[in-house]
C-alpha cells in the first residue's frame, strides 16, 4: 500500500489558503437552483405521516458517520448506563411508501445535507434555507428489515482429537479467517498477495494463486472451495502518474476527492483439482475491509464505507461536484466483475439522524451458491470489531465525546470515549437488524464481548481526559433488547484491559501497568457482576486460552514490579477457586517476544498446544532473530516444554514474528514466508523441508 502523506499535504495546504480568504457564493449555488437540481433527482416526499413495522418505527438510511460520534457522559459526568443516555437523535418519523428510488432520494438529501455544512463551514458562507427551503433538514424514509432469504445450517463441534490443525477460534462453530490454513493434505499460506499451496505429504508447492498488487488479509477453507478475503486500494491522481492511472481505471474511483480508496474484495476458488483451480465467484464492495466468520455455510463480512466529505475542499463550487458525490452517498457492490450495483436502499437503516458520514457494510455470501445468494446490507455508522456466535452479529463501532461539566464550579471540558454496538440476527432469511446499545469506553478485541443467555457482556477500558486524566475497566451486561441491566466499574484504576475470556458464566480479565492482576468476575447474576477473586503477577497475558474447566493458560510477556523485561511468558493458572486463583506453572523465554495472536496458539490435543515465538540472539559485536514454534504438554497440572522447532531464517524481525505453526498428526510445520519446515513431534528430527 503506498503512502498518502503527499496528498495529505496537499490537502491541508489547499485548505489553509482557502480559509483564509474570502469565497463568494456561486450562483449556480442558490436556493432556487438547489431546488431544481434536486427536483430532477427525484420526487419530494411526503414525510407527514410515520410507518410502523414489527411495532416498532425505524428509519431506512444507513448513514454510519466516520466517527460514530455520540455525546456520552462518561465517568464524572454520570453517565446513565440504566438508561443507555446519550444524546445521538434517533429517528422517530418515516415516509409512506416509498419506492427504490424515493427511498435513494431519502438518503442522498440526508447526506447532501451534510454535504451542505460542511461548504457552509468551509466557505464561511452562512446558507441558510438553501436546502431547508424545501424542506430537508434531515433524512426520514420507511422502515426495513435487512435483507433475506438465506439459510443458514446449525453448527456444531466435533468430538474427539482432529489430525490436523484447524484455526483457532472464539466460538465453536463459527470459523475465523487466517493466513495460513490446513485440511490434513495441504498447507495453504498467506504471503502478502500471494496464496501458496503446499502439499504436506510430498513437501512441495502443488500451487500458486497471484492476486497482483492486492493484499490478501486472511483465506477459509470451506469443502472443495478456497475463500480469500482481500483489499484493493486505488490512489488520489495527485500522487504520481501510475497512480494516476490505477485510480482511473478503478470502478470505485471518485474525482472530489484526495484521499485513496479501498475495496473489500471476496474471492472463491475450486481447488478440487490443484492442477486446474478456477476462480469461480467475486464479490467487490466499496470499502475498506473490517472482519468476516464463517457461519453455516455462509461467510459474513463486514466493512467501513467513508462518504467522501472532503469533496468541499476542492477548487470546484458546489454544485459542480453535486453530481459525483451524489453517485458516491450510497456504497456500491458488484458480483462477478458486473456492472457496480447501489446498495438497495431497502437495506440501508439509519437508526440516527446525526450519523450520515460513514456507514457498516454487512454482506452475506452462500458458500453453495454464491451467484444466487448474495446479499448487501448497510447500516449509517462505523464498525472496528466483530463478534459473532451461530445466532448474532455484533459490530461494534467508536464513539469519542468532548463536553463540559456543568455541575462542576469550574466548568471543566472533559473528553470521554464510548463504544456503540448493532446486533443483528442469523435467521433462515438473513441477517437481520436487531437493535442497537452503547457502553462506555473501548473495547481491546473480539474476546472482549461475549453473549450467554441471551445477554451480552463487554469489557472495556474508559479513557477520561480532563484536568487529571484518568483511566479505569468496566464490564458491562446488556439485556437481549441491547438495554444494560448491570455493570462493574472501577476496575483497576489507571491499569488497561490486556486480555478478557468469557466462560460461561465467568470472565477472566488480565489488566496492567507495571504488574498483572487476573481478575476472576462473577457472571452469573447479570445485573450483579463481581469480582470474586484476584491474582497479581509480574508481566501480563494477553491472551488467555482455557484448557480445561479448572486450567487456564496465559501467554504474554514476562517482568518484575517495575514492569515487562524482555522475556516472553507462559503460565498455568488453577481457577478451580475462583476466590483464590494461583499461577500453579509457569515457562519463561529470555531474551524474546510471544505471537499473541489468538490464531497463532495452537491446539494439538487437550492438553497439548503450540505457541510462536521471536527469540533475540545477541553477541559481542552482533544482533539476529529467529523464528520458534513452543510446543507445551500440561501434566498432572503442571506445564512442560514438548518440543522447540525453528522456522526457516528470514532476517527480518516481522516475518519472523508471522512465523506459525501447523501440524498433521504428529508432523509439525513451521511455517513462514520463506518456507516451511517439517518435524517430527516424537523425534524431534527435521524430517523435510521445502522453501517458496
């Protein structure tokens, strides 16, 4: 990906010498020639009287801003977490009737309208009555449910050992994407644009798939099918010729803007023959990439889609640029290299009136058939993480809010950060919008949020800004309607969130400054949530793997009470007691550095897993690293050291960090963007190898 810094500089450059000087307004911009120019897009509507639907009212723009900003008040301004009270405004009218392309008039005029202030601003220019004389103030448009009619199969997990490595997932059932993928003949990996196949037995590149200059982010394996997730970028023509002429030939380009663009891209291949793979299905989105799962069949994928605001800030007077940015308020998908397809606006929700910069793509892809079964859905917000189970989707997006304290005598400003969610429903006709909730603070990752019994719990750290800046953890229960029911807060003040797992009714959190208190906290009644125990360690985990019902493991970084030293850490905790949680084990690497991916953990049996590593040699005059595979085996409670493999020597610390493990029954794999090495796990023995 090339850097945009030169069109950045541009930018700020042109807006400075704009800001400084006077513009008129055009005359092609009065409020009379606005009119007609929208009269020509389509039909005013009549927004007089409200529909309803499944007894409740929503709005069907999907107009996700680029912050997803809400105004919270947070930590010493009371934030009412009973209530969710916030002061984001939600639509509580809609429109009649409204076809396809009344319902794309409904949202172009909400985002035009922010279009509209944003030149008022930068102009300096106040129009009033421009577009309010007739009578867009905002967007309201008719209710809908996201699309439907796919099916999704239940899924469940297998019993017994597997053979072979299998991705190493937060809910049984629901498959993450990798870079590297097994299924007990062949390795696939993910090198930058490249997809390499290798087939174990032999040790030999069976195959190559070439994806030119995108970047491959992570693959499935789905029956005889090969799913690659990637994103493709096209650049501003202010950069340099190539560039130039990428962008322009890019179905996703837009003029009135200086920053690049991004497309999600969803590719499927039959590797039934890997002398013949054939590139059967594409899905292109406008957007960049967010996250996917697999769930039943089908992949589900999530991306972020940026309305090109900085249009304003162009040489161009407005209503020269109407045109273009009005094409480019709602996302465009297209499937098989077809002609660019607007995001129904049937599928568009917008559940706020203040969020009309940014929205969430959701897509949902029958691996069966594809062609058939695709659907494009979005919502008017931001998204940044995902969590997802056979039932829900959660997306999760930021919120940052600066306000005043007005109970206070001095009436600081204190800034605070919030986190909103959407739900949505796995059904046989899609998925479906629920609901949507607010916690404050933010969360780390994925293994942050968890749903049991249909409430969801969140972990999050609360950043407070203000004349004594501070930080503390909460977690947060919120009731099947997205409405929080019970909180926890005041959690190791000034610490961060490292790692969070659910269990059931459990939650095991790891926060740090300079040591790692594991906190044990008591799930079980939902409007009540404990802590019942407390565990404080050098160093911290950051990333916590249940091995059994009473054992836990933590792979993090080691240290001593004035913080980390260098060293990579493995420990064993007995949470048997979940009022005494104890370190019963621990393994400490000098001098090195734990992938702590949850994807890089391994799981070879019950009691058996893999970790990679970074280990730092150093000499006198002299400084190298290297790729390890750890292979640890808990016994009678107590953990040991099976095997230690190195990966092939790259000579660069990041692909040495990506190094990763595979295995086919007791043959391990080290595997990175050199090559991959083979061991045998009862030997220890190299037994082959193979470079790419």
């Amino acid at each position: 990906m090339k850097s945009n810094k030169k069109s950045e500089k541009a930018t700020q450059k042109m807006l400075d010498e704009k800001l400084n000087r006077e513009i008129p307004l055009p005359e092609k911009l009065s409020a009379e020639n606005i009119e007609k120019l929208i009269y020509e897009q389509g039909e005013i509507i009549n927004i007089a009287q409200p529909k309803k639907h499944r007894g409740k009212t929503f709005v069907k723009v999907l107009a996700s801003a680029a912050a997803v900003i809400a105004v919270v008040i947070c930590g010493v301004l009371g934030f009412d977490m009973a209530r969710n009270a916030f002061n984001l405004k939600k639509f509580d009218t809609a429109a009649e009737n409204l076809d396809s392309d009344s319902g794309y008039f409904t949202i172009e005029t909400a985002v035009l309208s922010r279009f509209k202030s944003y030149y008022q601003s930068y102009t300096e220019q106040r129009l009033s009555g421009l577009l309010d004389s007739m009578g867009i103030g905002g967007a309201t448009a008719a209710d809908s449910a996201f699309y439907s009619e796919s099916t999704y199969e239940s899924v469940g997990s297998s019993e017994g050992t597997a053979s072979y490595s299998e991705t190493n997932v937060q809910v049984t059932g629901v498959d993450e994407g990798d870079i590297i993928k097994n299924d007990g003949a062949y390795i696939y990996y993910v090198s930058e644009s490249k997809i390499i196949i290798t087939d174990a037995a032999s040790m030999t590149v069976a195959a190559e798939i070439q994806e030119g200059d995108r970047e491959i982010n992570e693959i499935y394996l789905y029956d005889d099918k090969l799913v690659a997730v990637m994103t493709d970028y096209c650049y501003p023509d202010d950069e340099e010729e190539e560039s130039t002429e990428k962008a322009e030939s890019s179905e996703y380009t837009y003029d009135c803007c200086f920053e690049y663009n991004s497309a999600a891209i969803v590719k499927i291949y039959d590797i039934s023959d890997m002398n013949d793979i054939t590139e059967e299905y594409t899905l292109k989105i406008s957007g960049s990439y967010v996250s996917s799962r697999v769930v039943g069949g089908k992949l589900i994928l999530t991306a972020n889609y940026n309305i090109p605001y900085w249009a304003v800030y162009t040489d161009q007077d407005f209503t020269s640029i109407l045109d273009t940015c009005t094409q480019l308020t709602v996302p465009v998908y297209s499937i098989n290299s077809g002609e660019n397809i607007r995001i129904d606006a049937d599928n568009i929700l917008f559940p706020y009136e203040d969020l009309t910069e940014q929205y969430v793509i959701i897509a949902s892809v029958s691996l069966e058939e594809p062609e058939s079964k695709t659907y494009v859905s979005a919502i008017f917000g931001n998204g940044f993480e995902i969590y997802c189970n056979s039932e829900h989707l959660f997306v999760a997006g930021t919120y940052y809010e600066e306000t005043s304290d007005d109970s206070s005598e001095t009436a600081d400003t204190v800034s605070c950060d919030a986190t909103i969610l959407y739900k949505f429903e796995i059904t046989d006709e899609g998925v479906q919008y629920k609901s949507e909730g607010m916690v404050k603070g933010s969360l780390l990752n994925s293994y942050s949020m968890d749903e049991w019994n249909g409430n969801l719990r969140i972990a999050t750290t609360v950043y407070v800004y203000d004349d004594e800046s501070h930080m503390e953890n909460v977690v947060t229960v919120l009731d099947e309607d997205m409405n929080v029911i019970g909180e926890l807060d005041g959690i190791a003040a000034d610490e961060t969130i490292q790692s969070a797992r659910f269990s059931e009714d459990t939650l095991y959190l790891v926060t740090y400054l300079n040591t790692d208190p594991l906190f044990v906290i008591d799930l079980s009644d939902p409007e009540n949530p404990k802590i019942t125990g407390e565990l404080e360690l050098p160093g911290f985990s950051a990333y916590l793997h249940p091995i059994s019902d009473t054992l836990l493991v933590g792979a993090g970084s080691g240290g001593d009470t004035e913080g980390t030293d260098g060293s990579a850490k493995i420990s064993l905790f007995d949470v048997s007691d979940p009022e005494n949680p104890v370190e019963v084990d621990s393994y400490t690497v000098p001098n090195a550095s734990i992938n702590t991916d949850s994807k890089a953990f391994v799981l070879i049996d019950n009691e058996t897993f893999a970790v990679s590593m970074i280990k730092e040699i150093y000499g006198e005059d002299s400084y190298d690293t290297y790729g390890v595979i750890l292979v640890f085996k808990v016994i009678d409670g107590e953990l040991g050291l099976f095997g230690s493999y190195n990966a092939y020597q790259t000579g660069g610390y990041y692909y040495n960090y990506i190094s990763r493990a595979a295995f086919i029954d007791t043959t391990l794999y080290a595997v990175n963007v050199k090559g991959i090495i083979a061991y045998d796990m009862i030997t220890d023995e190299k037994i082959a190898e193979v470079q790419f």
